[in-house]
C-alpha cells in the first residue's frame, strides 16, 4: 500500500482556497449526524474555520463526504473472498480434470490413480506446457484471421511480436507464470493513470482506483489494490510481485505432492495465486480503512463534547474550547482526505508467506544485489519499521496496510494443511 503522492499524503487547502470556500456548509453526517450547536451558536471564527477546512476537502475530491463505514467494509472484504477463493478453486478442479482427462486417454487406470502417485506433478506439468503451446498456438490462428484485412508488412510484425511473448511466457518458471497477469493488470492501469490528464479521466480513476474510507465507497478497496499512480511505486512494487509472487504458493504446492498424502496435485498456480493477491490485498484495504473509521469516530464525539462544551463555558474558557473544535475539525478534514492505493499489502502478504515457509531462504536488495540478507531478517525488518512509522506518525506509506498485508501471509501460512 502506498498514498498516493510516494497510500494518502496529507493535502492542507491554502489559506486562499478556505478564504474562497468559506461560505460552504458542513453537512451534518460529517460528525455522526450531530450539527455543531445547534442550540446556542458558537463562535463565528472558529464555526467559520469548521465550514473552511471541510468546504476545500469537497473541492478536492468532487464527491461527498461521509462517515467511514465499518459493517460494509467487513461484509465486502468477506464477499469478495469468499467468492474468489470459491471461484479459483472451480477454475483449478476444472483444469486439473480437463488435463487429467488428457493424461489418462492411453490408460486404463483412472485419472486419481495416476496423479495421485509421486509422477503425478511432473505428468500435469508436462500436460499443462502442451496444453499452454496448443492456446498460443490456437490464438495466433485466431489473431491471423482477424487481421486479414491489415497488409502483409503490418501483419506479420504484430503475429511475430504474439510469437515471442507465448514463447517467454512458457519458459517462464510457475511461480512467475502465475504472477505474469497481475503485473499485466496492474500495467495496464498505471497506463490509465499516465494518459488521464490527456484524456480527462484523472477524476473518474481518482474516484474508481482510490480507496478513500470518507467517500463510503467499499469496492475500491480492491480495485486500488491493482493501482499504482507514481512510476517508482509502479516499479518497486511489480518487481517485488515479479521476484517473489506465487513462489511460497508453488513451492509449498511441490513439497505437498512430494510429501503429503496421495492427493491430485493442482495443475497450475494461477488460480490460487490470483485468490491469494485479491483476498491479500483487499484485506489489507481493510485494515487501513478500519484504523480510519475508528479514528473519525473518536474525534467525531470529540468535535460533539467540545462543540457542547464551547457553548456551555464561560468567557475564560471560550478559547481553549474554541482551539479544541477547531483542531479536531482539522483532523476530521484530514481524516476525509486519507486516500490509499498500491498493491503493498497483498506482496507484504507474499513475503510474510515466503519467510514462513522456507526460513531458509535469502534475499537481495535491488540497491544492492550483490547482498543477500536471510528473509527473515528482512521480514523482521520490514515490520519494525512499518511499526515505528505509525508510532512515529509517518505519512509516506500506509504502514498499517503493510502491517494488515503481513498479518494475512502469517494466518494464511497458519491455515494450510499440514503434512
């Protein structure tokens, strides 16, 4: 997870912009439906300096503002899992049944009885590398068909260029194959955010590919989960999707075939990888808008208290009242503001699930690659610092994603099957 200007950097609207806000209202869902005095009203400076701070927060993102839901949060987060993992794991039987099916056309056994034995793995593997040449094979067909109309000098590049991508792709090892279409993903909508301004869709994506927990919206805490704004977050994090990824996922799946009961191997990664990242990633979504919500309802009843308080006091309270409402309307504003995206959460999930399962295992920095640190270590590391940075109040990443990513690799690790 990452804010947007490095998960969401703090925007502060300029003195001039809240100068020429200052006559737009606050609704009043903005503190849990409780409209400042409502009675009595308070001091016009500080009732001024309120209607400010969350008339520019509105500018900025065009769209309402209300109370950070939690009960929706929760039953998306468990919809949208639920769904995937039950999704994937269709996708994977079906695989593994249309290639087992493939396997056993020669034999007399059935199809249990021959991937369940130790050469099980290997005959999926092969079957699934000619199953992968015979659809790139079928789609270059395909693409050839369609492009009958364009000339011949134009053709051929583009089925030369489908050519060397089908080859790459099968020679890649399975933990990269199954990673390969994430990064696509999330390529392709990096895409979208580069030509926005030129298009005008700057908005719509900031809307639709933002998680922001004071919009209300919940899908977007799995579609920022594939959004990367800034090019060194593009990079850094498909890099680490791309070198680490589905490996635990493949690997502990070799060492059950190798070790564990006579069971059918699964025929490809893919469809456990893609459950792992979206439940991963959305949960991570999750954590950082659930410290959100909590922390706009604590300063909505603070706001309430002070607010009650001000109109109550004497004269030689009115201004330690007045600076407290003031203050905690800030911080609702800033609250409002807190926008997140990136997919740090679900590779902070794959890392924790990495260091889990294989120990002893190293890893390289790219500033140093010549280095290489045991996982651990670097996990370890990782987490310290995520820690320090919500003691320490740092606004650069969203250290609780980070925190909720690796929290999901540790119970997912816990939750597999043992041997």
């Amino acid at each position: 997870m990452h804010w947007p200007s490095s998960r969401a950097a703090l925007w502060v609207p300029a003195p001039s912009a809240q100068r020429a806000l200052h006559a737009t209202r606050p609704s009043p869902r903005l503190w849990g439906g409780t409209r400042i005095a409502k009675r009595r009203p308070i001091s016009r400076q500080v009732q001024q300096s309120i209607d400010q701070v969350f008339a520019a927060a509105r500018v900025r993102f065009d769209q309402k503002i209300v109370r950070p839901p939690i009960v929706r949060a929760i039953a998306f987060f468990a919809g949208i899992s639920t769904v995937t993992l039950l999704g994937c794991a269709a996708w994977s039987v079906a695989k593994t049944e249309s290639l087992g099916q493939d396997i056993s056309a020669g034999f007399w056994t059935p199809v249990t009885s021959l991937l369940s034995n130790q050469n099980g793995a290997q005959r999926l593997a092969m079957a699934a590398d000619k199953k992968q040449v015979q659809c790139i094979n079928h789609a270059l067909y395909t693409t050839d068909q369609w492009l009958q109309v364009l000339p011949r000098v134009v053709r051929e590049p583009i089925l030369r260029f489908g050519a060397m991508t089908g080859e790459w792709y099968t020679s890649l090892p399975n933990y990269q194959q199954a990673a390969a279409p994430i990064v696509f993903i999330n390529a392709l909508v990096f895409a979208a955010w580069l030509v926005g301004p030129r298009l005008r869709t700057t908005a719509w994506m900031t809307h639709n590919a933002t998680h922001r927990p004071a919009s209300g919206l919940v899908f977007t805490m799995l579609t920022s989960v594939f959004s990367h704004k800034a090019p060194m977050h593009f990079l850094f994090n498909n890099v680490a999707l791309w070198s680490v990824g589905g490996s635990a996922l493949t690997g502990l799946a070799v060492l059950q075939a190798m070790n564990g009961p006579a069971t059918v191997p699964e025929a490809t990664a893919l469809p456990q990888f893609v459950a792992f990242f979206v439940s991963a990633g959305t949960f991570a979504s999750l954590a950082s808008h659930l410290v959100i919500a909590v922390r706009w309802r604590i300063a909505a009843e603070t706001l309430r208290i002070s607010s009650r308080n001000l109109t109550r006091a004497m004269s030689t309270a009115k201004v330690r009242f007045a600076n407290q409402t003031r203050n905690t309307a800030v911080q609702l504003a800033l609250l409002a503001q807190r926008a997140s995206l990136g997919a740090s959460g679900a590779i902070y999930a794959a890392f924790m699930l990495s260091a889990c399962a294989f120990p002893q295992a190293s890893l390289s920095i790219i500033f140093l690659p010549f280095t290489a640190i045991p996982i651990q270590w670097g996990m370890a590391g990782l987490v310290t610092l995520d820690i320090i940075g919500i003691v320490r109040g740092w606004q650069a990443f969203d250290h609780v994603a980070h925190l909720g990513g690796a929290l999901f690799g540790l119970f997912y690790y816990i939750g597999l099957p043992r041997t």
